[in-house]
C-alpha cells in the first residue's frame, strides 16, 4: 500500500507556484454494492482544487478514472466503516473514501479540507470582488476562536422544523402572572400585516466561510444538538408561529365537518391535509425558526367568513365537491377559529399546538418533538410525535402523522423538501390515508411530489389517489371516477389575527424575541446575537433557581397524557 505523497505549500501568487500535487497515495473508494471497497490511487491537486483517482500508481499519468472538484467541498468524517471520511463537492457528488489507519485519515482530511477552503475563498474574491471588511463573525473565525464546537446556542436545522438544543433550552422562565388555563382574550387580536418574506437571495460569502468551517467538523449521520450555528441563518419568528402555518386554509378545515358521510370527511381532511404545508413555506429559502424557549406560548385566531365555508349537507353527494362554499344561512358572521402553541418540555424538546371552533365543534391537539441530523450537504430533520382532529358532532377522531424535512443546498441557497410516509387513521369509521412524501431522487425527477391514497380497511377498498406537489397543483381521484385539481397557490390564505406586542405576555413567541427579531430586520447581526445571548442567560439563571428549590416546570396550557399532550381545556371536555 503506498503511503501519502509529499505536500505541497499551498499556492502562493505571481509565477512561483509548484506543480506537484500536495498528496497522493491509496484509499479504499466505495463502489456500489455489488463491487464494495476497492484500492484506487488518489492525486489531490491542490492548486487545480480537484481530487482525481486512478486504478493505480502506474497510472496516474493517463486519464483519471473520476475527478472532483474540491471548491466548496464538505469533508466529513463518517462511523460507517473504519477510518471512512466522505467527500462532498459542491455540485451534489461524492466520494466514500477508507484509510488504512486513522493517522492517515486524518492526513487526508486536512489536507482536502485546506484545499476546499482555499479555493472557496478564492473563488469569492475573483467572483464577487470580495475584498471589504469581515463580518465579526468571520473574524472569530480567523482568530479560531469558533473552532472547538462547544455545547451551543443553536443547532444546524433549517428545515421546516428545528430541533432544541442543550443550552437554548436549559432555559425555562418563571410562570406568567395570573397564569389561567384559558385561551387570551382574542378581541384585541388585530389582523397581522408582518412581511414573512425573506428577501435573501443565499448564504453571503463570508458567511458561508463560516458555515463551511462548522459543518466540516460533523460526521455523517450526527445528532445536531450542540452544534453552533451564527444568527445570520435565522428566520425571524419562533418554531411555535411556524406551526400557525398549518391552519392558513381554515375554510378548508371547518368543511371536513359538513362532509355527509364518513367516507366524505376522511377525503375532505386528506384534502386538506396536503394543502397544509406550502404556507408555511412560502419562500424558496430555507431558514431557521427560532428554538422555543420552555414555557414560551403564541396565541392566534383566524376568523372565516360563513358564506366561504361549505353548509352541512344532508344527502349524499360526489366527494369532489368538497370545496365548493355555497352560501350559508348568515353570511354577515364568521366561524372563529382559535390557536394556542406552547413549548412543554426541555428533554426531550416538545411543542404542542391546539386549535378550536366552537361553532363546528372541531378541533385539533398536537404534540410533535423534532430529531435532526447531518448527511452531508443535506440536513434532515425527523418529526416525531402527532396529532388528533376531532369532529365532536360525528364523534370521530382522525389520528395523523407528519413528514420529515431536509434542508438541501446547504452551502448555496438552502431550500426545503418533504420526505416519508404519513399516516392518517380514523379507529371508529374504519378509514386510513397513507401520504407520501417523495424526495427529489438524486439525477432527473421532480421535486415536491405527493401521493396518497384513502382506503375502507374492512371492505379493503380505495376510494380515493391523488398526486401531484404538495406547494403546486394537486389532483384527486374517487371511486366513482371523478376528479379534481386543487392549485395550492390559487387557495385563499386568511391572514392570522394576533395581538400587538404592547397587550402580549413576556413569554408570547413575539414578544419574547422582539429584540432579536428587531435586530435582524435591522441587519445588525452583532446585536442580534447578543439579545440571544442575554435572553438565554436570563432563562438559565431562572432554571438553576428551580434546580435548587426543586420545583418542576408546569405547562400552562398542556398537560401530559401517557405518551401525549393534551390541552388543559379541550372542547371535548366541555360542559
């Protein structure tokens, strides 16, 4: 086995630059699986960027066998096999790599390392012409004082949802005064006008430097819980808002009751279930809610127009008039439909959401915690719990799950995708969905896509498939073999309702971060991450005092059911 070739000084400017190459030898290169590991010589050319391999030494001076190019390139270390690190070029291709030992390993890894890093930042400067000042932040990593990855303040989740993360969340503050289970009054809720837009074209230069030197240091499949991550990739709102965004369709959701048949409503609610998340992802870039702090609660409220929601019908009819909103008795009223979130636990990080309409007796209870972890240029994040909508009228209760998410292009301009089977059952009708969400495979293929199919368990029968993308166009399929195309960019949004800051609790999501968020707009990232920093420490200090005269934390408005969360005052309670 040959040992590692000379290295070369990194490429120094004018004509004194050497030719050699800065490393070569053997490493193990993963095939597929019918061929496995196999001995292949490896020239890093350090001053080109690219990483190329032949079958062996004798020859390297004929055509590579397969070249990458290193500009931008992740190199991680991986638990997958001994001394394994994986490659990963900018472009989405990748080299699974074995050394014979670890001294060697970690030879190669610093080197190929050294040589991403330095063409990326060359690449920046003759690209973009970037020759001003550093951020702050870059500077620190410069000074490597960013270097030793301590047990941190955020964590690499810029998916749709974030997972907690050690010191965010050792955090828990002292309970609201007059603390009452009761939703807040919603009369002082005015309709909100914030921007959600994030007008970010990517990642700036200097700040992908930065996230280049975190990610470099993960291996492959790692738990994401401590691992810093600066301010600027922040979202500018709380985790428990982002949920809000999955009743932006409300008039969608209060005509699952009006179906006339059991058959109908599990339809109407699959119908409704894929509109649920384009909303909340209205952007094309992939950012970071703020990780709630326990104890941190948002309150919203929707109102909808009667003459928008569909009536209850008496006779059945073609499912595929789900939608359609014929007048109501009243239109001059609106159905209210009200929302609580709440961050109910530190270890592990669990948010609850609960939202009622009296009117429709419906409602929906969830609980969902999120696991997120590091595959390469991609970060997934894994949603683990769920959620219950009951129609109290018909005495059902539809049992559903949600999609994990990925955040793709992470050093470019990140952007989200769905992934997985989702499941939605109703125990008592005898009716389930099945919903897959289908990731882009890796060459050719569609993003977005969905599809889902609604089954009669005991008769075994499909009564209704639909494909189509989850942020697009949606066609539905029933067994009476009509169809229909729902467009979830034509669908009417209603924007929430929320109270100004001013008549907000010290622990309402907005007025808990306003600082932080203030910041942010205001593109003063320094300041945004000190007013972090201090509402972290503040909630610490709060813990420790807790810690020392052992009083748990009390959810507000959740209590906690076997497995579960359940709302202190659900509808189905009432009297």
């Amino acid at each position: 086995r040959s040992s590692p070739g000379s290295v070369a000084a990194s490429p120094s400017g004018g004509g004194g630059r050497r030719r050699e190459p800065a490393l070569e030898g053997v490493l193990s290169k993963y095939t597929n699986l019918l061929q496995g590991w196999q001995n292949r010589y490896f020239v890093l050319d350090f001053e080109a960027g690219i990483l190329q391999y032949f079958v062996n030494e004798q020859s390297k001076h004929q055509k590579p066998r397969g070249a990458l190019s290193l500009s931008g390139a992740i190199v991680s270390l991986s638990d997958e096999a001994p001394h394994m690190l994986v490659v990963y070029s900018a472009n989405g291709e990748m080299f699974k790599l074995r050394a014979a030992d670890a001294k060697e390993k970690q030879f190669w890894v610093t080197q190929l390392r050294a040589c991403a890093k330095y063409h990326m930042e060359m690449n920046s400067k003759n690209i973009l012409g970037w020759h001003g000042p550093k951020s702050h932040s870059t500077e620190q990593l410069k000074n490597g004082t960013l270097g030793s990855l301590p047990s941190a303040s955020a964590n690499i989740t810029w998916a749709i949802l974030p997972n907690s993360t050690e010191d965010e969340q050792t955090s828990q503050p002292e309970p609201e005064p007059n603390s009452g289970s009761e939703l807040v009054l919603s009369e002082d809720e005015k309709s909100d006008n914030e921007d959600k837009e994030e007008t970010e074209l990517g990642v700036m230069e200097d700040q992908r430097s930065i996230i280049l030197h975190l990610i470099s240091q993960l291996k492959l499949g790692m738990d994401l819980t401590k691992v810093v991550l600066p301010t600027f990739i922040l979202e500018k709102r709380s985790l428990l808002e982002m949920y809000a965004d999955f009743m932006a369709h409300p008039d969608l959701l209060l005509a699952i009751t009006a179906g006339a048949t059991p058959e109908e409503r599990v339809i109407c609610f699959v119908e409704y279930y894929l509109t649920a998340f384009h909303e909340g992802r209205k952007g094309a870039l992939a950012k970071k809610p703020y990780n709630p702090i326990i104890g941190e609660t948002f309150h919203c409220s929707w109102e909808v127009p009667k003459d928008k929601v569909k009536p209850k019908r008496t006779a059945p009819h073609s499912p595929a008039g789900c939608h359609e909103h014929p007048m109501a008795d009243d239109p001059s009223k609106s159905y209210k439909l009200r929302f609580v979130a709440e961050q109910v636990s530190h270890h592990p990080p669990i948010s609850c959401f609960y939202c009622e309409c009296k009117e429709k007796r419906l409602c929906v209870n969830t609980h969902v915690w999120t696991k997120s972890k590091f595959m390469g240029m991609s970060v997934g994040v894994s949603m683990i719990g769920e959620g219950v909508l009951r129609l109290l009228e018909h005495e059902e209760e539809y049992v559903f799950t949600l999609p994990s998410a990925y955040a793709r292009s992470i050093l470019t301009i990140p952007w989200v995708e769905l992934g997985g089977k989702v499941s939605i059952n109703c125990a008592k009708t005898g009716y389930s969905a099945t919903v897959i969400f289908h990731t882009k495979p890796f060459y050719g293929g569609k993003v977005h896509r969905v599809t889902a199919e609604v089954k009669h368990n005991p008769t075994n029968t499909i009564v209704c498939k639909a494909h189509g993308e989850w942020n697009g166009t949606l066609e539905f399929t029933y067994s009476n073999g009509e169809t229909k195309v729902i467009d979830t960019t034509t669908l009417p949004v209603y924007p929430k309702k929320i109270r100004p800051l001013e008549k907000q609790g010290p622990m309402e999501s907005r007025n808990l971060w306003r600082e932080v968020t203030r910041y942010l707009r205001l593109g003063d990232i320094d300041a945004a991450t000190e007013q972090k920093r201090h509402l972290e420490e503040k909630q610490r200090v709060e813990e420790r005092k807790r810690e020392n005269l052992r009083t748990p934390w009390k959810p507000k408005y959740f209590i906690q059911e076997g497995d579960g969360w359940v709302y202190v005052n659900p509808l189905w309670k009432a009297h």
